[in-house]
C-alpha cells in the first residue's frame, strides 16, 4: 500500500464490504451454507480493515514537513489548508461501510429467526389431521388410550411430517403440561426421536411413556414428552390441535421446534 493509494480504491472497499454484507444476510436468509456466510463475513472484515488502513494513512502526515522559523509574533491565525477540510475521507462512503456493518449485524438473528420458524414438516395453521390412508380424524374418533398415525393432509407421503396422535384419560388431562395444546384428550407429538430418528413406535398405555426400539429413549407423554431415560436428551415436538368447523381436528400450526435429531435434514 503506498502513499498515495487512490481514493477510488478505498472506496472500492467500502463498497465491496457493503455489498459482502447484503450477500452474507441474503446468504443466511436462504439457508446457504455456512462457509458462504463465513466467507462473506469474512470479506466485510478484510474489505473494511483495508479501508480503514487506506483512511488512516491519508490522514497521517508526511514525516518530512518542517516548519520554518519565523519570527514569534502575534498574529492572526490563518485558516487550515483547503485540501485538510476537504479531505472526504469520511464521506458518504463510511455511511456505507456503517450501513454494511448494520446489515451484518442482523445476519446471526435472520439466521436464528429462520432456524426457529419452521421445523421443516408440511405442519401448517389449519391443516387436517388424516390417517396413512387419508382419512381426516374427528376429536372423538380416537378410543382414549389409544395411539394413531398421522400426517397433514396432503401429505401422507412426507415422513418428516409423521406424527403420533394420542388419547389422553381424563385423568392424566388434568396434569398434564401444556393443557391448552390438546383437544378433547388428543394430544400429538412428532414421531421422529430426537435422539437418531428412529420412529417412535412404541406405546405403553399404563406409564404414558412412549418408547423409541432403536436405543430405549422413554419420552414421558404427560409432561410435553421430555425424555425421562435413554439417550435422547430433547422432547419430542409437539403440535398444538384444535377441531376446525366441522369438527375435524387440525394443526394450529407447526411443531414446536425442529424435528429429529440436531442433525436432521442439515447437509451443510
Ligand atoms: S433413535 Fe431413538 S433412542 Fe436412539
């Protein structure tokens, strides 16, 4: 970097660390991958700390100035040289590089904002709750103590969508955390364990446990199924039912959190 390093260059690095810092937040928005994120963060950082360099250095003053001996005297001050209040080094171009940093800023919680939204299922805001063959269940269709298979309708292929449907007795309603999640007893939590994503496919009716084959996790029913033995160590997510007008019961929306194991359905 010499002297005189052009100012179109240093501008050309603010300019280049704003739009990295548009293109990491779009990044994070769409779920790309985290080395693009890094790496456009990345180049905000270089562009910018090379910016700053370039600034500095125009602002500092040549070593060789001297300046020559006159005689002291009171005089009037005479007004600083054109160029230093001109100088722009902190023109419009820094109002970029801050608006870049603003942008940036955002992307961890654009990036938590969309990790929390979806769980990556077909759960939506009203859909039906039907059987592997497609038959939409009412509240009462389900004996209480009984177990079903369920999927959004429309979607009885989507296996990340499998959910188990459960009829709670009466008695275990009344203590049961998030009371205002169920219908009429039914209760549905994902199928998928949280642990490796075996299906949960086991229901023992007396302890209200439900049981994952592939490593024993025992999800307790009555408590939001937390994990109370085995190697899962996160609840099942569950979904939040309601009956629709003509007494189907539906989805209020998606699960509560992803579904699976941390790893589900990330490639990157
Ligand atoms: S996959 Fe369910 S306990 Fe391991």
């Amino acid at each position: 970097m010499g002297d005189d390093l052009p100012r179109s260059l240093t501008r050309a690095a603010v300019v280049t660390a704003a739009l990295a810092a548009l293109g990491a937040a779009l990044a994070a928005f769409v779920h790309a991958s985290p080395a693009l994120v890094g790496g456009l963060a990345a180049l905000v950082a270089f562009a910018t700390a090379f910016a700053l360099a370039a600034t500095a250095r125009a602002l500092h003053a040549p070593d060789d100035v001297r300046e020559p001996r006159t005689v002291h005297a009171t005089r009037a001050l005479e007004p600083l040289p054109g160029d230093v209040t001109r100088r722009g080094v902190f023109d419009r171009f820094w109002l970029y590089a801050a608006g870049a940093f603003a942008v940036l800023g955002i992307v961890p919680f654009v990036a938590l904002a969309r990790n929390a939204a979806p769980s990556g299922t077909k759960w939506r805001a009203g859909a039906r709750l039907v059987t592997p063959d497609g038959v939409a269940l009412r509240a009462d269709d389900l004996a209480v103590g009984g177990v079903e298979t369920v999927f959004p309708e429309g979607h009885v292929s989507d296996y990340d969508s499998t959910t188990l449907l459960l009829r709670l007795p009466s008695d275990a309603v009344g203590g049961a955390d998030r009371r205002d999640w169920m219908h009429d007893g039914n209760v549905a939590f994902s199928k998928i364990c949280t642990h490796a994503g075996c299906p949960v496919a086991l229901y023992r009716q007396a302890s209200l446990e439900l049981y994952c084959p592939c490593h024993q996790s025992v999800f307790d029913v009555v408590h939001a199924a937390r994990p109370v033995s085995g190697p899962a160590t996160r609840a099942l997510p569950q979904l939040a039912l309601d009956v629709d007008p003509e007494g189907y019961l539906i989805a209020r929306g998606d699960f509560s959190g992803p579904i699976g194991p941390d790893s589900w359905g990330r490639t990157a």
